[in-house]
C-alpha cells in the first residue's frame, strides 16, 4: 500500500519543518545543512526541487543518501527508524529525525553523524 506521504510534496512539509526549528531557535540554514547532508542536494538543487514541486517518492529517487544515513537511528512517531521495511519510507523517516533532533537542540555534528576529531 503507498502511503500518503510518498505523493506529498516536498515544499508543502518543509515550511513546516523550518518553522518547528525557528521555534526551537534553529535556522533554516541548518535545516538546509542536514537536508544536503542527507540528501547530496545543495542550496540550488534544493531549491529547484521545491521549485518543482516534487514528491517525497521524486526527491528521494533524486537523491545520494549519504552512507552514514543508516547511522540515523531511534524513534520516529512510535516507529524505531532502523527497523522501516519500507526503504523510501525509511528515508523520509530518516530526515524527520534529523528534524527532531535539530529541534532538541543536538549539536549539527552529531545530528549529522560526524566523528569526533580524534584527542592528540
């Protein structure tokens, strides 16, 4: 069964990304740093899906996951996100936890899974 979300589009979710950071105090800036983490799309790639209109389904088939995007793990509407069958379902569930974490205030290095620079 596809879920609703998969025909949703992109720019219709992501004003209401950006305004749950803004209320949290983060910026759309670090919105767009872990989209781009995730999703390889920069500021105008971004900005053309939007422009576009696309879908979850055509975002994600535009995409290059990151590979550290199975490193993305924890809860996500009462769902634990590593254990999503549904792949696409996955990565949308992925960038919503990007989402939660940047609203909790997680440092982007963390939220974006980078390693700590090692102690000389």
């Amino acid at each position: 069964m596809e879920h609703r979300i998969f025909t949703t589009t992109v720019a219709s979710v992501y004003p209401l990304y950006v305004a749950k950071l803004e209320r949290k105090g983060r910026t759309q800036a670090e919105l767009d740093e872990a989209i781009e983490w995730l999703t390889g799309f920069d500021e105008p790639a971004l900005r053309r899906e939007l422009d576009e209109e696309s879908t979850f389904e055509e975002f994600f088939a535009d995409a290059s996951l990151n590979p550290n995007a199975s490193l993305i793990t924890g809860v996500v509407c009462g769902v634990k996100v590593q254990e999503i069958e549904d792949p696409l379902m996955q990565k949308i569930r992925y960038l919503d936890k990007l989402v939660d974490e940047l609203a909790k205030g997680k440092a982007m290095e963390k939220v974006l899974r980078r390693p700590l620079p090692e102690k000389a």
